[in-house]
C-alpha cells in the first residue's frame, strides 16, 4: 500500500469540495489541454440526472455542460416535458474535461473521471439517470452494446435503487432529423413520455410519504 498516492476518498467529502478537486484535477493527459473543466450543473439533490458524454468546445469555453448547439436541442427536449435547465435537472458528463478535436472518450479517461460521477451521483441522489449515448452507457453501465440496443430499455444502475433509462445522445438527434414514426428523434419523444410519467410517479410517492 502506498499511503501517499492513495486516492482521496471522494464519498467522504462535500460537494463543493469534490467540485474543487475536480476543478484542479490532473488525472489524465486531457488537463493540459482543457480550457475549464465541466464539472456539472443543476440542483444537488434533485430526481432527475443526466449523464452526457464530454464537454465540446463551447462547454470548455464556459465551463457549462450541454451549452452549445446539442445543448440547445437538450434544452427544448426538456422542456417539451416540462423540464427546465438549470433548475429540474442536474446535468454531468462522463469526462469533466474537453477530449481534443471532441473524439470519443477512450476508457483509461473514462476510468480515471469515474469517481467524480460516482461522487455526483452520491450527492444528487436522483430517482432516474438518463445515459445520453454510448460513451454514457459504456462507463456508467459497463455495457458496449449499440444504442439501438439499449436505449428505451429502462434498468438499474448496478447496486442501487436508481432507475437508469438510455437515450440518443442530442448530437445523434442533429445528425437524423426526420421524425417519422420509429425514427431517433420520434423514439427520443416516446422516452421522453416515459420519463416524464415516472417523476410524476416519485412525486406522487414522496407526496404519500409525506403524509403517512
Ligand atoms: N455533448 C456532450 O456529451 N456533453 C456536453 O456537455 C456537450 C455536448
Ligand atoms: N449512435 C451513437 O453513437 N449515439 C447515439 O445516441 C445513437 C446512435
């Protein structure tokens, strides 16, 4: 064991103190090249998480997640279920920090940014996570199948009570406009239907509860 590379230990901390840990992180080769590091955005805690891939240029810029032209779309898909940023969601990213030329995560990036996800989750304690693309999906639920697979499939993030729902990443949604029946964009809006009815399930639970 060696006591001075141990990790520190994320889950015993704060959020912000996570949020500024992360801030200065140098964990992989992609600190060099960022800009800001995308940390997340939205209420801690709140029901409803979302988990991107990795920031582009205009979130590296900022420092904001989903702020560029996914972003927007984001945005309106949303809000087309009633969910508005930055106060109904809390939206992360596999990787905090910008990969160059915005190519895919690669798995030793993915490995080395997961403890600040795992942290957030921690902290948000959301009733359902929403895996936008592959990349999502590969760190968060282990799997490498294709998003035609798994997205719409409602599961569990492993080891836990949350319920964790695939969906097309937004920049896939840009690349296929039509919105013809079975289409990426008209499955997005039958998911969206799905998510909108189970927070409207967990509020009616935490609702009862209240008042047993
Ligand atoms: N695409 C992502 O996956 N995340 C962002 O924050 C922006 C674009
Ligand atoms: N293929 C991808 O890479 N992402 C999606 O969201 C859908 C298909």
């Amino acid at each position: 064991m060696d006591l001075f590379n141990k990790e520190p230990d994320l889950l015993s901390m704060t959020y912000d103190e996570v949020k500024s840990l992360a801030e200065k992180c140098q964990k992989c080769p992609l600190a060099k090249t960022r800009n800001k590091v995308v940390f997340g955005q939205g209420p801690v805690p709140c029901d409803l998480m979302l988990i991107g891939e990795a920031p582009g240029a205009d979130e590296d810029a900022q420092g904001l997640p989903f702020v560029g032209r996914a972003g927007q779309l984001l945005t309106k898909i949303l809000a087309s279920i009633d969910i508005k940023r930055p106060d109904d969601i809390y939206i992360a990213n596999t990787l905090k920090c910008r990969p160059p030329n915005n190519r895919t995560p690669s798995a030793k990036e993915q490995e080395a940014c997961w403890p600040y996800l795992e942290a957030q989750i921690k902290f948000i304690k959301p009733k359902i996570i929403l895996l936008a693309g592959s990349p999502a999906c590969k760190q968060v639920l282990k799997s490498d199948e294709p998003m035609g697979k798994l997205r719409g499939k409602w599961t569990k993030l492993p080891g836990t009570d949350i319920a964790v729902l695939p969906v097309f990443h937004p920049s896939y949604l840009l690349r296929n406009q039509s919105k013809a029946k079975g289409s990426p964009k008209w499955l997005t809006w039958q998911d969206m239907q799905e998510v909108k009815h189970a927070l409207e399930y967990h509020r009616k639970v935490a609702e009862l509860t209240d008042n047993l």
